[in-house]
C-alpha cells in the first residue's frame, strides 16, 4: 500500500544523493545537525561553512531554488515568533533603526533561525532524494521498532487521504453555500470537522479489520536491508565529520 505512494517532498531525480542507501543519509543527516546545533551562535562563519555544504548538496541533487524555497515556507511562523525576541529580552540594549532592542535577544533570534533554517534544509535535501518507503526502509535497518516506522508509514499514507477528504467536503460545503470568510460560519465547520474525524475513524477501523483478516499481528513485515560498503559509508559520513571539524574549531577546541 504505500510502497507505491511517493511524498510531495521526494524529487525524482538520479544523482548521487538519489542512489545513496537510505540508512546512511539517515545517520549523515543526523550527525550534520548535531554538528549545527553544537555550533556556537556567533560563529558566522561555521553557519556560512554549514550553509555552503547543503547548497552543494542541493546543486548536486538539482533540487532546485523554487523547489526548496517552497518547502521553506513552513519555516515562516517560527522566524516570525524568533523577530520578536530582540524586543523582549533584558541585558544590555542597543539602538537598531531608532528602536531599542536587546543585545541578547539578537543573539537568541540568530541563533534560532539560522539553526532552525539549517536544520530544515538538512530535512528537505533528505526527503527530497529518498522517497518516503525508501526512509522507512532506512529506519528499520538502523534497527528503530517495527511498529514505529510501520505507525510512521501509516500516518504518511493516510495524511494525504483526510487532506483529500477534507477538500471534497469543503467543497461540497462551498457549493451549499458555506462562507469561511464569515464569522457565524464557524458552527458547520465545526461540525464538518467533527464529520471528518468520525470518517477517519471509521475508515482506520475498515483498514485494520482488513489487515487483520490478512494475518497482521501488530508490525509491519521486516523489509529487506539495503547493504553500504566501508567506502560508501566513508564517503557519505564525510559530510558530517567535515561539518564537526568546523564546529570544533569554532568552539575552540581544535
């Protein structure tokens, strides 16, 4: 069933990044925004050195500016949320465009949204090369439970099918008239929202009989392991070790 289902986010694509084993860019991704967390916020030049290797990695991929810009726009509520922290932190203050703002709470935005900005790109050139059964298979040969990435594939699959069944019945409601736009409308949404949860329960509940009657005991089949020589390994976790050296040599530690 959801072997076949590719996300919105995978690019087709066949790059280097596209026929690298699953469970490495699993464990590179992982280890590359350690190293950025571990990063020192005034380190400029190590989050431009982060930078610089997830926009190689997207030319490598041919991912696309478009394509990550528009995958970058979940990012907007938290930049917004982290804008405002200059105008509420204490310590020392500074005049930025005739407003006071705290020297501290810039270094708090900063240091959010350059992290959060590098750490979503990570996420997108990932999901981006490695289609979603792909990363699932990655998972279960890192050894993560069956019933986590079973769960993590149903909730993949079966977003998409309320998503879509929310559309129709939103616009079986436009069509009898239903103005989101208005405040007094907000009763029939509320009860199309409940009508929507009662479907989706109701069709959770088919699905599992379904796979019941078929012999499912509670986790998925183990899925054959994809195998990574020593020199695929070494190639592929040079990124993180690379992005390391840079944040050690920031912390001073080198």
């Amino acid at each position: 069933m959801a072997g076949a289902h590719v996300h919105a986010l995978y690019r087709h694509g066949d790059s280097l990044l596209h026929g690298l084993p699953p469970h490495t860019k699993i464990v590179a991704a992982f280890a590359f925004v350690l190293a950025v967390v571990a990063t020192p916020r005034t380190a400029w030049w190590a989050f431009a050195a982060h930078a610089a290797v997830l926009i190689s990695l997207g030319a490598v991929a041919r991912l696309g500016w478009r394509f990550v810009a528009s995958r970058m726009a979940v990012e907007i509520p938290f930049v917004l949320v982290a804008l405002t922290l200059p105008f509420f932190g204490g310590g020392e203050t500074r005049e930025l465009l005739g407003v006071q703002v705290s020297v501290e709470g810039l270094w708090d935005m900063w240091n959010i949204v350059a992290k959060a900005t590098l750490g979503l790109l990570t996420s997108i050139v990932l999901a981006a090369t490695t289609p979603i059964p792909e990363l699932l298979r990655g998972l279960g040969t890192l050894r993560v439970p069956r019933v986590i990435t079973a769960i993590a594939g149903f909730m993949v699959r079966y977003l998409d099918v309320v998503l879509g069944e929310f559309r129709r019945m939103s616009i079986a409601m436009r069509s009898r008239g239903h103005d989101p736009s208005w405040i007094g409308q907000i009763k029939p949404f509320g009860r199309g929202i409940g009508r929507l949860f009662v479907r989706s329960y109701e069709r959770g509940e088919r699905v599992y009989l379904a796979m019941a009657s078929r012999g499912f005991t509670g986790t998925m089949p183990a899925a054959a392991s994809d195998q990574a020589g020593a020199a695929t390994w070494a190639a592929v976790l040079a990124i993180p070790a690379g992005a390391w050296v840079v944040t050690l040599a920031a912390l001073g530690t080198l």
